[in-house]
C-alpha cells in the first residue's frame, strides 16, 4: 500500500483550514494536493481529531492482523481435515510397514 506524504496530523489540520473557511482551491495550492485528495480526506477522516485519527489507525492495524491470523488458522484447519480425511493409515506404504514380520539383525 502506498504510504501518504502527509501524516494523519497533517491531513487533519488541512482540513481544519477549510473548515475555518479557506477554499478547496487554495488549500490545494497551498499544499500541493488535488481537491480530490482533500474530499477523500474529508470522506475518511472529516470531523476527527487527532486522538481519534491515531485510535481509528491502531484499530485499523489490529483489524489487519488479526485477518491475516484468522486466514493463517483458516488454512492450517483446512490442511488438518485434508490430512484427516485421506485416511493416513490406509496407505499402502504404512500398511506394508505395518503387517510385514519385524527382522531382527543379529551382528
């Protein structure tokens, strides 16, 4: 994922500014965004403050890596019900192993 140039501070204080009052125009000349940038800032963190802007981060990490350990149990649990399912003891190799007379070598 593409990092931002600016910090979540950063986006928050811009768009402080245009609540105050400044235009979309001029905050885009001011720090170089497109007035796209500044509405999907507005859609995602709009409101926030600061405080909420860094909680709202931590959940979205915590939110992450917590899917990726249910993905990672996820797959572990499949491959025990392939390994369960094909019946281990049933194969011939093991069959063999297991029903031939044990050798003992004498030295």
């Amino acid at each position: 994922m593409k990092r931002s140039r600016f910090s979540e501070e950063q986006i928050i204080g811009i768009l402080k500014e245009h609540e105050a009052g400044v235009s979309v125009a001029d905050l885009c000349r001011k720090h170089g965004v497109s007035d796209a940038s500044i509405y999907n800032w507005k859609a995602r963190s709009g409101g926030m403050d600061i405080s909420e802007a860094r909680r709202l981060k931590a959940l979205e990490d915590e939110n992450t890596r917590l899917k990726r350990l249910l993905a990672d149990a996820m797959l572990d649990n499949a491959a025990l019900k392939d390994l369960v399912g094909k019946n281990v003891w049933s194969a011939p190799s093991v069959q063999g192993f297991a029903t031939s007379p044990m050798t003992i070598p004498v030295a």
